[in-house]
C-alpha cells in the first residue's frame, strides 16, 4: 500500500538485500491493495484499476507501520509518570526506539 518498495527498511532488511528483491523475476506493485486471492489467481486495486494476475505462487504484503499508543491513552491521569518512546510517538526503526529508551530512563 506504501508509495515505494523498502522506503524505510531499517537495519533489518540490509541494502545488499533491498538489491536482490529489485533485481528479481518479482512483480512488485506498490499503492495498490490485495482486493481477493483465489487459488493461483490475485486481484488487487491499484487507485482505482483492478488487475488480475494469474499463476501465481506467493504472495508477499508490506504494510508498513503506524504508532501505536492506546496503553498511555488508558495510563493518563491515573498518577503514572509517563514517558514516550519508540514507536508509540510515530513509527521509528528498532535503534531509535531502543535509544529514545535509554535517554528516557533514569541514570543508574
């Protein structure tokens, strides 16, 4: 659904393999949605055209992320000390999640 493919991979999808997937028999279709799979048989909508591909062996979804903070939402109010980090501020890679983490925390 995402405007392009592997936009923000973070360090877990490593360039080396962000080549290989662009360099493969793959068809990639990006802005688009999965509409039906039936069989060997997919159709999506990409803005407004449907297209049905045939034969098909897989089929791989990329939805990207969005933040996540229904538990503060719950937690306000209630006497917490309540610090945000991570992805419940907007959606971040696993480096920055761990290192707004650790500026948050108290010096031990």
């Amino acid at each position: 659904m995402g405007k392009k493919t592997g936009a923000d991979p973070g360090i877990t999808v490593p360039p080396v393999l962000m080549n290989r997937l662009i360099n493969s028999a793959l068809n990639v279709f990006n802005k688009a949605q999965v509409v039906s799979v039936d069989g060997k048989e997919v159709t999506i909508d990409r803005g407004g055209d449907t297209i049905t591909l045939g034969d098909v062996d897989n089929v791989t979804l990329y939805v990207g992320s969005q933040a996540e903070n229904a538990l503060q939402a719950m937690l306000e109010g209630k006497g917490y000390e309540l610090i945000s980090v991570g992805e419940c501020q907007g959606t971040a890679g696993i480096m920055e999640a761990v290192a707004a983490g650790f500026e948050a925390s108290p010096a031990l």
